[in-house]
C-alpha cells in the first residue's frame, strides 16, 4: 500500500494504491485525471518544467518560459542546464517556440509572456 | 474634468476581470494601476498550476494574466499606468479621485469605485525575529521578483521560515535555479500551504518541511551568515533545548499576506477583524455605498480563479449601482470557520443570490457544513476533508429566505458521530 497525493489540481486528492502484481488498485481520486496521474507517478513520473531564459534585451533581462507537456522527472535539472545556457536573441510572445525537444523529449520550450512584444 | 461610471483601483487580476466586467455592462471604466504593465503578482508568478477552475487548463501566471489583459485591450478600456489614487473625496455629484502620475496631478469624477489592490506579505518586522539587520532577509515575494523578472539570485544557501505557497513555490524555483535550500520551518503543527505544493514543491526535491519550529535569531553584520532555528511547545514558545545554529545566506520569508485596504481605512470603510478586508454584501460592496472591493484585497485568495471570479461580482454590480437605501441581515462564523465572506446581505435587493467563500478554522475530516438563519438550519452539506489553507466557495442563494435586516446567518461545523 502506497499513498501519495494528486498535483493535478487544487484539489489534492490522496490516492492509495495497491499493488498486486502488476496490477495498481487506486483510490481516493475524485476524478479520473487522479487515476491517470497515480499510474505515471507508479511508472514514469512526469513534470512540467516553469523557469525563464535570458534575453539580449536590457529592459528586459529574463523571459518566463515553459514546457510546452510534461517531461520525465529526472530530466528536469538537464532541462534547467540548457535553459540556463540558452540566450533569447529575437523578441517574441506568448505560445512561441524557444527551442525545439529539449534534451531529447517530446516538449517544446514556449514563451510564456508578452513583455517583449509590448 | 473626465467622468467614470465605474473606476478600479489596482490592475492585477481581480482588477482586470472588474473592469472588462463592468464594461460589458455598460459602464464607462477607468482602470489605475501604480506599475507600468497591467497583471499584478501574476506576472512574477511563472509556475503553472492557473486557471484550472476557470479554463479547464494548467497556465502560468503570465499565461493566465494574458487572456484577461487581452479582453480588456480588445474592448478598448481605458488604462492609466504608473499612476498612484493619492485621495478620495466624496462630493454631490459623485467621487472625486486624485491621482498622480509622469504628467503630474490631475482629477476625475466617479460615480463607484472599485477596490482591487491587492495584499501585501507580511515582512519581518511583523514575526519579531530577534538579532542583527543584515541584508539577505527578503519576504518569498520579493525573491521571486529577484529571481523571475530581475534574473538575479538573492541567495546560494537559505532557510524558509514560514510553509505559505509562495514560499514553497520558491523553495522550489530556488531549487532548480541551483541554491540549496536547507529546509522550511512552520510554526504551526500543519502546514498554511495547499497540499500538492507540499508534495510537487518540497517533497519532490527532498527538500525538509519542519513543522512546529521556528526561526528565533539572525546573524551577520551586513550579510545574513546564518539562522538559529527551534523547536515550538503547543503555546508556539521556542523550546531552549531545541535551538540550533544554520549556516546560510539568506532568510526567506513567507509568513502570511494581508489584504492592502490603506485607501479603504482612509474613507472609513469597515473592515473585518477575520479577513482584514472590507466588509461587504452579496454584490461585494462595501459598507460604504458606491465602493466596491475584490480579489485578494477582499480577503487573501489561494486560487487566482476565485480571484478573477470576485472581480466579476464587483464589476458587474458596479456597473449596475444606483443609489438606494440598503439594509443589512449579517453572516457570521460560528464553531469550525475562521471567515465567510460576504459578511452580509442586502435584504433591500431583491436578488440575494450569493457566492460564500469561507475557510475552516482547523483541518477536519468527515464534517457537516451548516448555515443557520437565526439558529435555524436551512442547510447542510458534507466535506471529506476542510483544511484552513484551502479556501471553500459555495454559492447560495437566500432569496426565498424573506431575510430581514435583524437576522443573523451563520456558518458552522458539525463533527459527524463516528
């Protein structure tokens, strides 16, 4: 038995689970999002990774980016490594692409702000 | 002189969905806000975990910031930035606002106002933290501006004092920008936190929450060099045998927030001792007519959802104001809540459809909420679980109720038998 509680949302369901063999018995999920997370949370757990880059803009020194879905857990400090060593040179907004698949995962690092277009 | 139906005060996101709010309801607005760019804390705040009541989606802060920014730039509303409210008076036809900004002073002419200023974090000055005044003391706000719109890190080594969201968001942020953080330290015996920030801020990077200890010393001359740390006996008192020295950096505060209400308490407007922000009826105006507070300048939200949501109630209703003679039944906590917000009800309107937002006083399991008209119980409805950090929002509507200004609704806990 393994209890550990749902970062979905607000919520924050505990969950148990009970592994028998391979199977997961979960409970105490008020949705099925607390289903879905406690099996990834069992096998692979997933993250989104929030930080900023810096930019060539003196008015702006750091822009907020994120990761466009979740990426394995333990790649968030290599993710951190190549955002920290990354410099935005073009101005650009919300949604934007920074850099493509970052440190070999599916996500895409995204401009989270607008500052650098207002 | 130019004249405003409805004029907000602060241009955060309660502010912003006041304004685009009262807009569509017709009012001609006036937005002031003291910062050069509108979206307030949000756009410091760039983990996500936003807007999930409301959209349905996890966003940042400036993510979610963003969509009402565009609303608001897409009706055309009218915004001042970088310009302070210095005064308020009333006059016959209406307020009469000063403010202050790069063009210097001007006034305008109101006939509501809207009260969204937000809080303010509660600073060292106000938890009695005893020794020197070195730098490397910040509130978990001020390093979050350091570090997510400055690109500065204001510290390599730091302690927590205090388990409030921000300061686990940034042990967190801290974390991953490379600095150690050696633990957090809650006076109370459980944490003032939501849960999942427990787990996805702390526990996630082995970071210690100590509960029940304390931060009772700094050291350093002009920097911080470390912390002395106890424990707490149940009246919170440090235990002397307890007390240890923690080499660090910085001391990071995240001690509490309280609503921002200097320009309420200027006009006289009263406030509740529970929530520290006005008090108001179901359309959230104050007891003041034509003033009308929201959002984290109401009472201290957790989830900016509830925030937008309070903005709307104001905006809409600003925009609808007429003078008329209110009366009031009031609402009241009573065993197991700490606050309920509003705390009364217009009997005078005829509409007293209302969203409670409320908080218990300790965490419960298994409990039955009540509300009482005049120590009748009018309604009932079970929680699994209440935890004080987690802010409750029940609409309900006592319409029907024929509520006169001499009743007394209140709010209860009932301890189910086991």
């Amino acid at each position: 038995m393994k209890e550990m509680v749902c970062i979905v949302c607000p919520n924050g369901c505990l969950l148990h689970i009970d592994t028998d063999g391979n199977d997961l018995k979960i409970s105490g999920q008020k949705c099925k999002k607390g289903l879905a997370f406690a099996k990834t949370e069992m096998t692979a757990p997933m993250r989104t990774v929030c930080s900023t880059v810096k930019t060539a803009f003196k008015d702006v020194p750091v822009l907020p980016v994120r990761t466009d879905r979740e990426i394995p857990k333990e790649k968030i400090f290599s993710v951190m490594a190549a955002l920290n060593s990354f410099v935005l040179q073009e101005r650009c907004g919300i949604g934007e692409v920074l850099i493509e698949k970052i440190c070999g995962t599916d996500a895409d690092i995204i401009a989270t702000s607008n500052i650098l277009k207002e | 002189m130019k004249q405003y139906d409805v004029t907000v005060i602060g241009g955060g996101p309660a502010g912003l969905a006041a304004a685009v709010e009262a807009h569509k309801n017709g009012a001609k607005v006036l937005l002031v806000e003291r910062e050069a760019r509108l979206g307030g804390i949000l756009k410091q705040c760039i983990h996500d975990g936003f807007g999930l009541v409301r959209f349905g989606e996890k966003l940042t802060g400036p993510e979610y910031a963003q969509r009402f920014m565009q609303e608001f730039k897409d009706l055309q509303i009218e915004a001042s930035t970088l310009t302070f409210v210095t005064k308020i008076e009333r006059s016959s036809e209406g307020f009469l606002l000063t403010l202050v900004n790069r063009e210097g002073l001007s006034k305008i002419l109101s006939q509501t106002i809207i009260l969204a200023t937000g809080c303010r974090e509660r600073t060292a000055k106000q938890v009695f933290i005893h020794g020197t005044r070195p730098a490397g003391v910040f509130t978990a706000g001020t390093a979050q501006n350091f570090v997510n719109l400055c690109g500065c890190m204001p510290t390599k080594k730091c302690v927590i004092l205090g388990s409030g969201d921000i300061g686990l968001i940034m042990a967190r942020r801290l974390t991953l920008e490379g600095a150690q953080v050696l633990g957090v330290y809650e006076i109370q015996p459980t944490p003032s936190g939501l849960t999942r920030n427990i787990h996805q801020c702390l526990y996630d990077y082995d970071i210690p929450l100590h509960l029940s200890h304390t931060v009772t010393r700094v050291f350093g001359h002009d920097r911080l060099t470390g912390v002395e740390v106890a424990q707490v006996d149940d009246n919170k008192r440090p235990i002397e045998e307890t007390k240890q020295f923690i080499e660090c950096d910085a001391l990071i505060l995240s001690v509490g927030l309280i609503p921002e209400n200097e320009i309420a308490e200027n006009l006289g407007i009263q406030t509740d001792p529970h929530t520290k922000g006005p008090f108001c009826d179901q359309n959230l105006q104050t007891l003041h007519d034509g003033i009308f507070s929201c959002g984290n300048a109401l009472h201290v939200n957790d989830l900016v959802d509830y925030v937008s949501e309070s903005g709307e109630t104001a905006g809409r209703n600003a925009a609808k104001w007429k003078r008329f003679n209110r009366s009031f039944a009031s609402i009241e906590p009573s065993d197991g809540i700490s606050y309920v917000v509003p705390q009364r009800i217009n009997v005078a309107d005829e509409n007293m459809n209302t969203i409670l937002y409320f908080r218990s006083a300790k965490v419960f399991d298994k409990v039955t909420l009540q509300i009482l008209i005049n120590e009748k119980c009018v309604f009932e409805k079970k929680y699994n679980h209440l935890r004080p950090p987690e802010m409750e929002r029940l609409p309900f509507d006592f319409t029907a109720f024929g509520l006169k200004n001499t009743d007394t609704v209140k709010l209860l806990i009932k301890e189910d038998a086991q």
